[in-house]
C-alpha cells in the first residue's frame, strides 16, 4: 500500500471532499485523524469506516478559526499515532455570491478567516512534527476561482488567493526539511458546498448543468482524493510547490465569467 505507516490529519475530514479524502489515505494504508465544525455524526462515520480497514483514526471538535483548538488537536496525533507525516487543509466554506460592492466587512473576514488562518494554525501546530520524518506533506485544497476570478466570487477568491501564496512560501522554506507542499485546484466538485457555488452563480441546480461541464460531470471528491494519494506517495516525491488543476481541462467549467 502506497501510504502504509503515515499518519495523516484531513481537516474538515468528515463530509464531502474531505471525507473522500481522509477515506482514501485510510485505503491507501494511512492512519487519519480529522477535524469538524458542526457535524459530529458525519465525522463519526468516516471514523467508524477508516477502523473498518483496519487503520487507526479519530475525530475532533475543532474550529479551524481557533488556534488553541487546532492546536489541542495536533497534540491529539501525538498520543493516537506517535507522529504526523501528512497534513491535508481542506476544511473550507463558499460564500454568496455577492458583488464586492456589496460585500460586507464581516463576510470578507469570515471567509478569510476560515481559508487563510485556518490553514495558517494547521501549518503552525503541525510543523514541528512534520519537520521530524524524513519526508512529510502537506497538501492544500484550493480552487480554480482564484486564477478565474468570476464576478460575484469576491471574498472566496481572495481567502484562495491568499491560501495558495502562503502554501508556496511553505514549500520553498520547508523543502530543506524534506517536506513537500502541493496545492490542488479543483472546479466544481460535487459536495453541498459545491451545490451552493453552482447555485450562487449560474442560478440553477447543478443536475441542471452538468451536461455542459467537461466529460458531461462534476469532478467528485474520489477524483481529488486519488491525486492526495499520489501526491503522497513515493510516485509524487519530486512534485513541490505546484499548483495542480483538478478542473476536466476547463477552468471553472460553466460558470458565468461576466
Ligand atoms: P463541504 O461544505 O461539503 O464540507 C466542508 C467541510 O469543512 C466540512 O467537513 C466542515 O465541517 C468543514 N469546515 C468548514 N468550516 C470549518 C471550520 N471553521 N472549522 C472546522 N471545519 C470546518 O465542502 P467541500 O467538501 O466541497 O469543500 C472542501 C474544500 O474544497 C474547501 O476548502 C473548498 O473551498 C474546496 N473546494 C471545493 C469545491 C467544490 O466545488 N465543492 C471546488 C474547489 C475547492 P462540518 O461538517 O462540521 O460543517
């Protein structure tokens, strides 16, 4: 198995794209601990399955917005696992829709928040542990939205922006540590937080729509969890600092660009 032995954390691990992940690693042989916000029993049964492969796994309350949280968790790895090889910031929320113009302080911050701080207090607690191996990861989940900047995609555009900067000033300080950071780029993936996108910006059901996206689907959270896997794995360790685009070849599909 690709990843028997490592030990990973998938923020926001216990539904959609992170919950497709988090499942993966398990599968691929990893041991995997996640975070949630509100949805305890979801985070349970991803819990529940990754035991069922015989791989270790727990789950935490754990807001990504607060730092003694997120670093009462990373402690948590310590005693369940014994190390941390792999970091997976995930965890992310849409936001809706509206013009900059009407753009609310609070909702540009809210977003930021979550995107950008809450990576920033994963990469804070979990790098002294994954300075420790030899080879460590970290892997961020990002967007096409930064590099299309659609209309109406304001304050998400920027948190990803802003995401994406940091994770590249991560790999070229930590690469002589042996880590490697990637960040994947999906399009529209289907989850309930890419509904809301579809939703927010054509006005319609993503059913509705998906016959126009490339290859006539979303991408799905299995499509984003095998290329963790591979990024991961030893075939993915000379890849770092890149952006990988995970969007059928057609940027932001079919969303409108104004
Ligand atoms: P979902 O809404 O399906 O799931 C979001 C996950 O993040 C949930 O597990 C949620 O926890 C968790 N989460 C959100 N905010 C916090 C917080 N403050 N603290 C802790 N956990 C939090 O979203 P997706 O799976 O679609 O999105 C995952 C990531 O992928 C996000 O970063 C998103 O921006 C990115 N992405 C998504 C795309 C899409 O089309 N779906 C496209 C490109 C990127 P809980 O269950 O407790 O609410």
């Amino acid at each position: 198995m690709e990843l028997a032995g490592r030990a990973a954390i998938v923020t926001g691990g216990g539904r959609g794209i992170g919950r497709g992940i988090a499942l993966a690693l398990a599968e691929a042989g990893a041991d995997v601990a996640i975070n949630y916000r509100r949805d305890e029993a979801a985070a349970k049964e991803v819990v529940e399955q990754i035991e069922g492969m015989g791989r270790r796994a727990f789950s935490a309350q754990c807001d990504v917005t607060d730092a003694d949280a997120v670093d009462a968790m990373v402690a948590g790895v310590d005693a369940a696992f014994g190390k941390l090889d792999l970091l997976v910031s995930n965890a992310g929320i849409a936001s809706r829709g509206q013009l900059l113009a009407d753009t609310e302080v609070s909702e540009m911050r809210r977003v930021i928040d979550t995107h950008v701080f809450g990576a920033f207090h994963f990469f804070q607690a979990a790098l002294p542990r994954l300075r420790k191996n030899d080879r460590s990861d970290v892997i961020v989940i990002s967007s096409v939205s930064p590099h299309r900047t659609p209309p109406g995609h304001g304050p998400y555009a920027v948190a990803k922006a802003g995401l994406e900067a940091m994770a590249k000033v991560l790999a070229k300080e930590e690469r002589r540590h042996g880590m490697r950071v990637n960040i994947i780029a999906a399009g529209v993936v289907e989850t309930d937080l890419g509904r809301r996108l579809v939703k927010f910006n054509l006005g319609d059901e993503l059913e509705n729509v998906v016959s126009q996206f490339p290859f006539g689907r979303a991408c799905q959270p299995e499509d984003v969890a095998n290329l963790c896997v591979f990024l991961a794995s030893d075939k993915g360790s000379y890849i770092t600092g890149h952006t990988i685009f995970l969007d059928g070849g057609d940027g932001i599909g079919a969303m409108k660009q104004g």
